[in-house]
C-alpha cells in the first residue's frame, strides 16, 4: 500500500492549487504554488511530477510575461 507523506500531500495540493489559480487569472498566486510545489516534489523525489510542473509553472510564467508586456 502506498503511504502519503505531509511532503506528498503538499506537493500535490499545491501543485492542483496552481492550476486552478492559473484558470482563473490569477497568475501570481499561481506561480506562487508552482515553486511551493515543486520544493516537495524535489525533497520527496518525484521527477516525473516535478517535470509536468515546471513545464505547467513555465507556461503560466510565459503568459503572465506576455499579460505584462500587453499592458505596456
């Protein structure tokens, strides 16, 4: 049986949390739980998972970079 960890259990909420963040609008607070979550992924080892989030957490910081340029 697996058993979750607090580590798991952050990392994965945390990294849900930003995607629904990132639906909504709200890129800052998404880019926010992307890095909280990777940190657990790192520490907890799950590579795979990390890689989808950097890759998720790197599109939300290029649309937030052309959000901002727009704006300009």
């Amino acid at each position: 049986m697996l058993e979750l960890t607090d580590r798991h259990v952050e990392a994965r909420t945390m990294t849900d949390l930003a995607g629904v963040y990132a639906r909504h609008g709200s890129l800052q607070t998404a880019i926010a739980c992307y890095e909280r979550g990777l940190v657990a992924l790192r520490d907890i080892g799950e590579h795979h998972a990390e890689a989808r989030a950097l890759r998720e957490l790197s599109a939300v910081r290029e649309l937030a970079s052309l959000q901002a340029a727009a704006r300009s």
